[in-house]
C-alpha cells in the first residue's frame, strides 16, 4: 500500500481558485474537507560543538544532546529529542 499523502489546504484552494475560477462548488468542498491530525516535518542537522565533545546542538531549536561512540564512529540520533525535528537537512 502507498505512503499516505497529504495536501496543504490553502494551496490546494489557490491552485482552485486560479485554474477553475467559476467552479464553486469544488472550491467550497476543499474548504470544507476534513482534516487529518497531521504535524509539519521540521528539518534540521546536528552541530558539532567545537570544544565540547561528545555534544552537538541541534540547528532548529539550539538544544544540546550528547552522542555516543559505537564502533570507534560517532552515533548520531536521527531525530531530535528535544524538537522532533528530522535530521536530515543538508
Ligand atoms: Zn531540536
């Protein structure tokens, strides 16, 4: 089965209003369709701190986490503990 997706509901009503301006009635079911309990995926990367290892900070909210070394390598966390954010900005 395919990963669910989502759409932002005030794009969806400009896209509406733009191509099908006459179309009422669609433009009223995007403003009334319901909506699923859905949270913005925030993007951010670890910072390593430069004298203070083994910590870095997390570039959306500034909190700091210490990691770990596993295998003689650094062991990151993919997501933030503090923020939720996703760890994989570049
Ligand atoms: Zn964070």
């Amino acid at each position: 089965m395919a990963e669910k997706e989502y759409i932002e509901r005030n794009g969806l009503l400009e896209w509406t209003r733009e191509f099908y301006p006459e179309e009422k009635v669609f433009a009223s079911a995007v403003i009334n369709a319901p909506t699923a309990d859905v949270q913005e995926v925030r993007h951010a990367e670890w910072v390593l701190q430069e004298n203070k290892h083994p910590e870095a900070v997390c570039s959306n909210c500034g909190r700091e986490v210490v990691y770990q070394i596993v295998n003689n390598r650094w062991e990151f966390e993919n997501y933030c503990p503090h923020c939720g954010a996703k760890m994989d900005k570049e």
